[in-house]
C-alpha cells in the first residue's frame, strides 16, 4: 500500500480516509499554478471539434456555478445505474407503509415497546414532582394540578404532536435533521456547498413550487438562500435541538428507572435511598448491555409487557376513582387552572417544571418514526396510550384527595396492598422499556447528523434486514451509559434529574416548534391564521414552562445543560472544520485548461488499470490528482473520480444512486462518478461486487452517449422541441432551487432564459463543424474500441486512490480559529470512525495520498 503525504497552503483530500499509515513526510509545492477562474466557462475551449466540445460539456453541467439559468430535462437520468450494489436487498421498499392490517397490528405493539415507553411510565414521578414544588393544601389543590396534567397532555403529545408534527416527516422520517434536511430540500440553506443541480432530479426530492397565490412561500425562500446570517441561524438551532435530544437520552434513563426502583421505599420501609441508587446503576447497566439486540427484536418482546402496564395504569386508577373521590372529573373544567394559579401565585409556576414530565416521550413519538409508520404510532396513542394515562392520573388525584401526605410518591402509595409487588415489577420493567425511547430517537437523530457532516462518524450497526432504519451506535451508546450513571450517582434525587428532564425535553420541543412552523410557511403553504396559532400557542406554552424549570435550574440540572453545551461544541467545530475544508477543496481543484495542456496522457506514463479515486469534491478535479501526477511514476489509464455525496434526502432510489460524467475529451479516459445516498441509506460494500457493477454501468453510459452521437450524426437536431418541452417543465436556477415555468409568477424568466437556450445551442453548432459528417460506422467503431480499452484496463486491476485531506491553522490566524482547527477539529477526526472501513478493500489494492491545507 503506497502512503504520500504533502503539506502545502490549498489542495484537497477525503475523507474517505480518516487517518493516515505511515511517516509523515512534506514535498515541495505542487508545479501547477491554480486558477480561480470557473474551469467550465465555454469560452475556455476552442473549435476543436463537436467531440471535444462535446465531452467537455459532460462535465460542466455541474461544474459551472457562474451561468445564471440553466435548463435542464426532467426525463429519466441516461447515467444512473441500474443496479446498486452497496444497497441492501428489498430494503428500498417502504414495507411499514405498505404493509397488512395484521402486519400493522403487530407494529403497533411493537411501536408499545420502543415508542411510548417513556410517555407511559410518566405517571410514576409526575404528581410526585410537581407536590415537591407546590405542597398541597387543600383539595381543590389536586383539582387544580389534574386539571393542568390533562390539558398539558392534550396540548403537546395530541395536538402539536399526533394532528401537526408527525405530518413534518421526512419521507417517514423523523426528528430534529429529518426537518432540518426537509427545509434543505426546498430551500438552499446547507452551509457546505456540495449540491448540484442534478440532485433535484432525484424522485424522493418532491420539490413543490409556490403558486401564485402564495408568493409568500417563495419569498421566505428567497431570503433563507440569500441571507447568510439566517442560514447559520437554523443551523444553530437545529444543533441546538439536537444537544437536547442526546442529553434527553441521558435523563431519561435516570429518571425513569430511579421512580420506579424507588417504589422499594414504600414496599419496604427499611430501603434507604444509596440503595435505590446502587439498584438503579444495575439495571441501567442491563438495559443498555441489551440495546444491540435491536427495536425490532426487543420492541415484540417487550410491546406485551407494556401493554399490561398500560392496563394497569387503566386498572388502578378506575379502581382509585370507584374507592376514594369520582369527583376528580371536574378536573377536565379548565378553569381549575386558573383556580390553581390564584391560590398558589409562585408555587404554581414552579409546579409547571413537574407538570411538563408528563409529556415527556412526545418528542420520541417523532423521532422513532424511522421504526414505525405515522399510523400506526397515531393509532396506538389516541386509542391506548393516553386514555389508560388519563384514567392512571384521575386514580392518582382521587387517592391523593384523601391522603395528602402520600404525594412524595403518589404512584405507588395509590397502588392496592394485595397487587403491590406485581405491579412494583410491571413498573420497573416498563421503566426499562421507557429509558430506551430516547436512545432509540437519538441513534437515528446521530445517523442523521452524521450523514448531513453535522457529527463525527461513528459505526453504525443495522439491527433489522427488512427495516433500514432500525440501527445501533455502539460507541454512542456506552457513552451514554456512562454520562448517565454521572448523573444517577451525583444527583439521586427524582426532584432534581426531573427538572434536568424537563429542561431537555422543552428544549428539544421549542426547537420542533420553530422548525415545523418553518416548514409549514415554506413547504405545506398554510394559511397564515393557522400558522400563527400554531407558532404562538405552542412557542409561548412551552416557554411558560421553560420559564419555571430555569428558576431551578441550580438544584442540579444544569449538569444536563453542561453536557447539552458540550455536545453542542462538538457538532458545531466539526460542521464548522468540514465546511472549511471543503471550501479549501474547491478554491483549489485542478483548473481543466491545465488538464487540456498536458495532453491525454497527462503529462505521465498512463499504466494500465483502472484508478478509482475517492475524494468529496462533487465539482471539478481534485488538487489531489495533481499529487498523484507529479509524485508518481505513472498514472492508471483510466481514472474515475468517486464522490460519495450524501443529499438531503431519506433514501435515494437505486436506479438514481449514480451519476456518470465524462471528464475532458474521450482520449483521457477521465471519468467522474457521484454516489449520492440518502441519509437513511445502507452502505454495505463489498469492493469486488462494487467494481462489477461500476464497470457495467459505465459501459451502459458509454453506449448511451454513443447511440446520442449516432442520432446527432444522422440527422436528428431535434432539439428545438425538445427545448421548449423542457421550457415548460423546469427552470434550475443558480442556488440549485427549481421552479416551474408553467407558474405565471415566474413567466418573466422564459424569454431570458430562451435567448440562453438559443446562445448555447448555437455555440454548440459552430463547434460541432464538421464532426456533424461522421458516420454511424465511425461512432461504432469508437464505442467498440472504447469498450476494448475498459476491459484491458479491468483486467489489468483496479487500485482505490484515497486522498486524506487535512487542515490547519495559518500562524497569522486568530487563537480562537487555531485552537479549534487545530485541536478540536483535528481531535475529532483522529477519533472518528474511517471511511475506508466500508470499503472492505485489500491493503495491497489501496494506495493512499495525504495532503494539508493552511486555512
């Protein structure tokens, strides 16, 4: 395995390669001058010939950033693969969806396990908590915080979340980066600038234009592409929300499993309080040593379990409504809210950080919607789930009518004496089932984060063949094992971690609120009245609430705000490290009047092979292929630029995973390949299948682009018609948006964009002078023979060229910038996972290129 490293002030790398084998070494500055010129202006080639020109043009259909409309044709891509092989088999189909009545039966016992685990067992701490605040004083005091527990259940997990955001799915994809990547589809706000304006042709982008009675969709797009300073904004935000999430799946755990085990204080009066702490580190140590075991397997084991808690809860609370005070019901009159503010002022306040604990698990129902359908987590909550919590909390209120002094923990005080135990072990083990809800949500939101460059990468382990989204995160997992025994051990109070829990969960739904109400204006084009509504009813709820788990936000919960903080950082220096290092890579890829002057065989000896070259540069020649020439001896004769592009997409179908382009005229044997995936995408390589298919798919690319040169030879200019069928189909426009030219609000852009048509067609036919003379023959004997030269070159072998690219500081950068580039960003890419490691490559097949930037 050859190893090359290179410092200089630009170039470009991958990162496909995460760590280099080897000394470091540093060469002179490469012998090319760079250029910072666009490298595919038409002015840049002369009338060589329609061929040249022509193979020229493959490529600058995504390279040229300066043209100011382009148009494109929405038909089937001619370059996509037919086949993909890193996909796995039967998983591109949406088999929830479209799944039988018994099928979706069984789901939604599933969805039991792994959804509403964490919603379900809110009961346990909730009125407990929230009488820490607010003592009770007299009956009308339990009215009142019954009164506020049912309409916070309404409000937040039935309303907001089942009727609003569960319909913010991305393509059944849930969580705070599904919204993210939703808006990034309709609107160009990514910050690293790797679209192309093919990406929109992908099928799963469903662009929708704004018509002209709602201009007021476009023009919110408009200013998000056009304002920096809005797009870093929502970054922030959905970075924000994220933090939460992962600190969410920290309390949670600790929660839940600390109520539950502390039950044993009222089943046995001589259990202390280190000892429900020591029983608590067991069981959360069991129940993640179990996450491998996957959503789908522990899901239908444990869906019955929580099933019979959910009776349970429904049980004990007709039974305590039947026994002690039916008058509870008046609880459902809102104004015993109102009653309970007036009588209790400041107290009350501070029972609203205890009285949001019973939404806790609302956040999960969205993000776990990558295991389930929208349907059936909908069913399962309006018809089980909340009215058992309803009747579990009207029990509680009613028992607690007559037994003031039990309110330190209501749940188990409110449990019969003759089905204490069963019920003690039905409760811990659905608390187990509840602290996987959130980890659960926060593997996907990570695989989200990683696969949009927002997070490190990590190894990823699908736990179901037949369901895709279904994963685990090892390292991640025990990661939050440990923050979360940090937590048990030094807090150990339910009062406390409960308002750490509160501030996590009304962090991540502030976050949820502003990004569907985004959604809503740019993309669902709501009316402005239910907008507004929705926005200002939920935003200003959730801050009330907000308000009053900050006012304690010292008794201990600000550890969960620290580690929010520092997940935060995290995510924020590596988006901010890559975005600059890809930035790097395009100002300084190779310019290809450069390539042109070297001649086809670039300047070297071209050795037979095949070189597949991994960079992530999806526009233009890396500067690392320039390395590969001047350092080498040889160049492979064929050369395929492999860009592995991650859109913001949930699954990219397979007969539009691969976009081929041919790279300088056919004599170079320069070809690019673009691999886009979806972040829900499987990449399970195998890099003899993966050769296979790539060679075939290029050989389908190379007949296709012949059989075109053929048509135009005899005749066939056409194009006029094809033109305007295009014209009337769909504009590109340069921010990589794409709109309808069928919407009278943009008809003033056909007339424009038709005198562009006309130049560049054209131009096109000067160049082709001549060339329009060939014969079928001729195009038919250079297709054989270019098909000859693919196969020697197969046969020869192919070697994977990684560039491992790299950045550091300048000494004239300021200390703030030095110390994350060089440290932190540095730091985290040391200890991220290796791209090459899907690769499954031999070692003696890789050759790897090392380059550093000055930034």
């Amino acid at each position: 395995m050859w190893n090359v490293d290179e410092e200089s002030s630009g170039g470009a790398g991958s990162e496909m390669d995460e760590e280099m084998t080897g000394d470091d070494s540093t060469t002179s500055m490469s012998r090319w001058v760079f250029d910072e010129k666009n490298d595919y202006d038409d002015d840049d080639y002369d009338n060589e010939g329609y061929d040249e020109h022509r193979d020229a043009e493959m490529d600058s259909d995504d390279e040229d950033d300066n043209v100011e409309q382009r148009l494109i044709r929405t038909s089937p891509a001619v370059d996509s693969f037919d086949v993909d092989a890193l996909e796995i088999p039967g998983t591109q189909k949406n088999e929830i969806e479209d799944s039988s009545i018994g099928r979706k039966l069984v789901l939604a016992l599933q969805t039991l396990g792994v959804v509403f685990g964490d919603i379900g067992t809110s009961p346990l701490y909730t009125f407990s908590v929230m009488f820490n605040r607010s003592p009770i004083n007299e009956k009308d005091d339990i009215i009142g915080a019954l009164s506020l527990v049912i309409y916070t259940l309404i409000l937040f997990p039935l309303v907001k979340y089942v009727h609003f955001v569960l319909w913010a799915n991305d393509d059944g994809e849930g969580g705070t980066f599904a919204l993210y990547s939703l808006i990034c589809r309709h609107a160009n706000v990514s910050l690293i600038p790797n679209q192309l304006p093919s990406d929109a042709r992908i099928s799963g982008f469903g662009l929708k234009v704004p018509s002209p009675e709602l201009e007021r969709s476009l023009i919110i797009k408009e200013k998000l592409e056009a304002s920096m300073i809005l797009k870093k904004l929502l970054l922030v935000l959905v970075l924000a929300g994220t933090a939460m999430v992962i600190a969410d799946a920290v309390v949670t755990p600790a929660m839940s499993v600390m109520s539950a085990v502390g039950g044993l204080k009222v089943g046995v009066g001589a259990i202390e309080q280190d000892q429900v702490v020591m029983i608590s580190v067991s069981f959360l140590v069991i129940l993640f040593s179990v996450q491998k075991y996957g959503a789908s397997k522990l899901g239908l084991a444990l869906g019955p379990a929580l099933l019979l808690w959910f009776f349970c809860l429904a049980g004990i609370g007709i039974y305590n409504l039947v026994k002690y005070d039916s008058s509870v019901f008046r609880a459902f009159n809102p104004a015993h809210i109102y009653f309970f503010f007036k009588r209790n002022s400041v107290n009350a306040w501070y029972a609203l950080g205890g009285c949001i604990l019973c939404a806790t698990g609302s956040e999960a129902m969205f993000a776990d919607l990558s295991y389930f359908s929208v349907h059936s987590v909908q069913l399962t909550f309006t018809l089980l789930v909340l009215p058992c919590l309803l009747l579990g909390y009207l029990g509680q209120a009613a028992y607690l009518s007559e037994n003031f002094s039990h309110s330190g923990n209501a749940f188990f005080s409110s449990v019969p004496s003759s089905i204490f135990w069963p019920v003690f072990l039905i409760s811990n083990l659905a608390a187990l089932i509840a602290s996987r809800a959130m980890t659960t949500a926060t593997f996907t939101c990570i695989k989200q984060s990683i696969a949009l460059g927002c997070f490190p990468r990590l190894k990823i382990i699908h736990t179901s063949k037949k369901f895709i989204g279904q994963i685990y995160i090892p390292v991640l997992n025990w990661f939050l094992l440990v923050v979360c025994l940090i937590v048990v051990c030094s807090i150990s109070n339910i009062f406390m971690i409960g308002n750490a829990y509160g501030v996590a969960e009304l962090g991540i739904m502030m976050t949820t609120t502003i990004l569907v109400t985004l959604i809503m204006l740019l993309i669902w084009q709501t009316n402005i009245i239910v907008v507004g509504l929705f926005a200002v009813v939920s935003l200003g709820v959730e801050m009330i609430f907000f308000s009053s788990v900050l006012s304690s936000v010292a008794d201990g919960s600000w550890i969960i705000l620290v580690f929010a903080t520092i997940m935060f950082f995290i995510m924020f220096v590596w988006n901010y490290g890559s975005k600059l290092k890809y930035e790097t890579e395009v100002q300084k890829k190779l310019p290809m009047e450069l390539l042109r002057e070297l001649g086809s065989n670039l300047g070297t000896i071209r050795a037979p092979g095949i070189g597949l070259l991994y960079n992530e540069l999806a526009k233009g020649v890396p500067a690392i292929f320039g390395h590969f020439l001047t350092t080498l001896p040889a160049i492979h004769s064929m050369v395929i630029f492999v860009c592995i592009k991650y859109v913001p997409v949930p699954s990219v179908p397979q007969t539009e995973r691969f976009l081929f382009r041919r790279v300088c005229p056919r004599s170079y044997h320069l070809f690019r390949c673009v691999a886009r995936y979806g972040y829900k995408d499987v990449r399970k390589e195998n890099h003899q299948a993966f050769e296979q298919i790539l060679i075939e798919s290029l050989e389908k690319f190379i007949r296709k682009e012949a059989q075109e040169r053929q048509l135009e030879s005899d005749g066939d200019h056409n194009t006029d018609s094809e033109d305007d069928m295009t014209l009337s189909r769909v504009l590109i426009a340069p921010n990589g948006s794409v709109y309808s030219l069928g919407v009278p609000l943009l008809a003033e852009h056909m007339e424009s964009n038709n005198r562009l048509s006309e130049k560049r067609k054209t131009s096109m036919d000067f160049a082709a002078g001549p060339s329009n003379q060939t014969t079928a023959l001729d195009v038919e004997q250079g297709l054989e023979k270019e098909l000859s030269f693919i196969h020697k070159a197969k046969e020869s072998g192919v070697v994977y060229l990684l560039g491992h690219g790299d950045i550091r500081a300048t000494k004239d950068s300021w200390f703030l910038k030095k110390l994350v580039i060089n440290y932190m960003y540095a730091f985290l890419r040391k200890n991220s996972r290796r791209g090459i490691t899907n690769l499954s490559v031999p070692h003696s097949h890789l050759m790897q290129v090392g380059m550093t930037y000055m930034v």
